[in-house]
C-alpha cells in the first residue's frame, strides 16, 4: 500500500449530485490527468445526473488528513463504501 501511495497524488473532486454538493478524495497515478479522469467517471457512473465543479491537488495538510483517516465520512454511507 505504501508504494501505491507514493506513486500516486491525491485529488479533490467537487461535485454536485442531483443538485446536491459532495466531495471525493482519490488517489490516483502521477501521470493520470485528474481533471480530465474524474470528469469521464462521474458522467460513467452518474450520467448528467454529476456535475463536476473542480478538481485540484490536495495541500499537504489535505494529504495528512486522508492518510490518517481524518476527513469528513459520507453521511450516506459512514463506512465509506
């Protein structure tokens, strides 16, 4: 797991579903364009019902928290699956 993560950067993805906002952490590749990935998977998985409004790298603290299990759970599905 270690060696994913330090080939791998994480990214924040804002969205609106059903005109309702989430955010998502996800690691992905260095050489995955984040913007451009996250947009083809939430149109797969969602359609025009997602709305992507950003996607950024996460700041280091961002990093910290996500390694540590710290950011906020899902309301709809606390054990974040």
């Amino acid at each position: 797991m270690a060696m994913l993560y330090r080939t791998s950067r994480i990214w924040i993805v804002d969205f609106t579903y059903d005109g309702r906002a989430r955010r998502w952490f996800k690691p992905l590749p260095q050489e995955v364009d984040g913007a451009a990935h996250m947009a083809a998977q939430l149109h797969d998985l969602y359609g025009g019902r997602a709305q992507l409004a950003s996607v950024r790298l996460a700041s280091l603290e961002e990093e910290m928290q996500y390694i540590r299990g710290d950011v906020p759970r899902n309301v709809y599905c606390p054990t974040g699956r």
